[in-house]
C-alpha cells in the first residue's frame, strides 16, 4: 500500500477522502475527535505544496440535500484547527465544488458538502456509482484515502474513486492498519478483548473470529443479558435478543472447549427505568429483578473485569458497558477505561462509542496505545472481512 510520501503531491490537486461523520448537536459539533485524527495527513499533504480537496461524509441522508447534514460546521472548525481559512463547497461535485477545486492555490484546503446527498455516492448499481465518481475523480488529479470509518463500505468515494487516479493511503489509515496487524497476525499475549455495546447480533462475526484467537474475552454493555438469559438467568427488562440465545450457547461452550476465558459480569446495575434519574441498585447479575432492566455492569464486575486486564499484553476494547451518557450508569464503563491504563498492555479502543467515552469521561486519549477512528471497519477487519476501501489502496 502506497503513502503520501510515494506521490508528488507538489502543485497538484488531491482529493482526500476524510472521516469527518461528527456527532452533531443543535448543529454544533459535540466531539471532534475525528476532525482532529484528520488533520496530519492534510497537514503533511499541505507542506508538500498540494491543493487539497477533503470530502467526507456526515450522517445517513440518503441521498437528499438535508440542512441538518450539512458539512459547513465541520469546515469551520477544520479551519480552526489548521489555522487557515477553508473554502467550502455547497455542493459536492457541482458548480460550487468545481470553483473552490480550480481556485486552490498550493497548500490550500477546500472541504466539499456531505458526499451523502449524492445518491451516487452509496448506490449498489455500479453504473450509477461509477458515474459519481468519475465526476468525483474530475476535481482532482490525485487521490488518498484517509476515511478509515468508512473503508468497509463499497462506496465511490471509498472503492471507486482510488481506481480511477494515483492514490496512496493517507497517514491515518497506514497507522489504523499497522494498529490492527499487532491485533490479528503477530499478537503479543495474553490477549484480551473487552466488548460491549448494545447488540450481540453487532458483533457476531468478532467472538466467532476472536474465539480462535484471544485468551480472554469479557463482555458487558446491552449485548450481557442475552449471554446471561443463555446460562438461564432471568434478566427482567433488560435489552435481549431471543434470537441469539442458542448462539451465546454455542460461544460459551466453544470458548470452553477452546480455553478461551470468557468473562461475564458478576453484579448489575438495575434500574426501573431508562433514565438518570431512576431508582437503581446493584444486583448479582443471576438475580436481576424481573420488573428491572440492567444498565451497567456492577462495581464487583468492574473490579474483575480489571483484574483480567491486569496480566494482559494486548487489550482490544469496543463497545461501552452501560448506558455511559448517564452519569449513574458510566461507573462500568470508567472502571473497563482505567482497567485498560493500569494493564500496561498494548491498548486498542475501537472506535465509535468507545472512543466517545474515553474522551467524554475525561481521560486522556494519548495515555491509550491507539484509540481507532472506525468502530464498524475495525470490527469487520477483526472479523477476517476484506475492506473494500483497502483493496482500492492495495491496487
């Protein structure tokens, strides 16, 4: 996979494609982790004399123009960030996107609208793709690929684009596929995963994966009580997927067999309702009263999670342990990101909820080895998936 360094960048246009899907909030910017994991690959391009082109992603809109998706607050604080003023396209390939492509001069940035309100951008019909991104492909003469976030997606800008001019891989996406070879080819052990989140259904494809692979895995979040209901337990309210049931039981009987140490909470945070201010206790996890549901893991269960993380070498992390927005819930959660510090492991964050998380709980994200910028790709590359946006960059 080429670099930035293997391009003569030098007076040239070149389209990067950046991760900037941030999470919006009366449209105001909530967390700008992306934008900032974005900044030294345009920054690198910038000091070689290019006029870069950014586009990006924002939100699912499905291929309409939507105010609420719009991109320029995201070229506002991109502009802050770099210290230099951002041109900003109001459309994506248009008129406006064609002007503020020719006007760069070296070392300028341009950031185009939302790729997303092109239906183009994310059709299944290779035809209507591939016209999208031959428009796309126009605007530049020189592409590099920095979105890891969407690099498992066979989209134009992702997998089709890369085939149709020189590209290389940007600095973020080198880094984020370095971090996932130490996690799947020459891994230092023990090795631990911690995964939580909602849905067992979400990550089906990792445990079956990681089975063969981790030494010990430990699970919470939503994702808990269908591996509890498996064992039998009653799990009152809380989110479970029936369907998964007989799958839990066939993980847990191959983790076994396997003598991969699969760890599951010992208490439960229960509470009457979804809501901060509900009445919560802690309750063993198989005692969870039936009018209850569960909204974090336990304090004992923080603690155990801890202490399997302890002798670990390598750690992968995705997906929270409770309901972390809610301050009565993000004690599990707190306690899995700590865990992760004091093991002085190999530390992975895998992205999405994780990653808001740590930045949310207040810890400092340069204390963690890697904290990825892509929940879904990391998943489906620990899955053993080929990642579309990756073979484009491998040609």
């Amino acid at each position: 996979m080429r670099t930035i360094d293997d391009l003569d960048v030098a007076g040239r246009r070149v389209l990067v494609r950046a991760d900037l899907n941030v999470p919006l909030r009366d449209g105001k910017i909530t967390d700008d982790g992306r934008i900032r994991a974005s900044l030294p690959t345009i920054h690198a391009l910038r000091a070689k004399g290019a006029k870069v082109i950014v586009c990006a992603h924002l939100g699912r809109p499905k291929g309409e123009v939507k105010h609420e998706f719009s991109l320029a607050p995201v070229a506002v604080r991109l502009g802050e960030l770099l210290g230099t003023d951002v041109a900003f396209a109001t459309d994506v390939v248009g008129s406006s996107a064609r002007a503020a492509a020719s006007g760069l001069a070296d070392g300028d940035v341009a950031l185009l609208e939302n790729l997303r309100f092109e239906p183009g951008e994310t059709s299944k019909d290779d035809a209507e793709r591939g016209a999208f991104a031959d428009r796309l492909a126009e605007l530049a003469e020189l592409y590099v690929g920095d979105g890891f976030g969407a690099v498992h997606r066979r989209h134009a800008s992702v997998y089709d684009v890369p085939r149709r001019l020189p590209h290389a891989a940007g600095d973020l996406i080198a880094a984020e596929v370095d971090v996932l070879k130490r996690l799947t080819e020459d891994v230092e052990r023990p090795y631990a995963v911690v995964l939580g989140g909602s849905k067992v259904s979400d990550k089906l494809g990792v445990i079956d994966n990681l089975l063969g692979k981790a030494d010990r895995i430990l699970i919470g979040g939503g994702m808990v009580f269908t591996f509890l209901k498996a064992q039998g337990h009653e799990v009152g309210r809380s989110l479970l997927e029936e369907d998964q049931l007989d799958t839990c039981r066939e993980y847990l009987r191959r983790a076994s067999e396997a003598g991969v140490e699969f760890v599951l909470p010992v208490d439960i945070v229960a509470a009457e309702a979804f809501a901060a201010d509900a009445e919560h206790a802690v309750v063993p996890a198989d005692a969870i009263p039936a009018d209850r549901l569960g909204l974090d893991i336990g304090p004992e269960s923080g603690k155990l999670f801890a202490s399997r993380l302890a002798g670990a070498r390598t750690v992968f992390w995705n997906g929270p342990m409770g309901v972390f927005e809610m301050e009565p819930y993000a004690h599990g959660t707190r306690a899995v990101a700590q865990g992760l510090l004091d093991s002085g492991a190999f530390t992975v964050v895998g992205g999405g909820d994780s990653a808001a998380a740590v930045r949310q709980l207040g810890f400092d994200e340069t204390a963690f080895s890697h904290i990825s910028t892509g929940g879904g790709a990391s998943l489906e590359y620990l899955e053993g998936k080929a990642l579309p946006g990756l073979l484009a960059l491998e040609d």
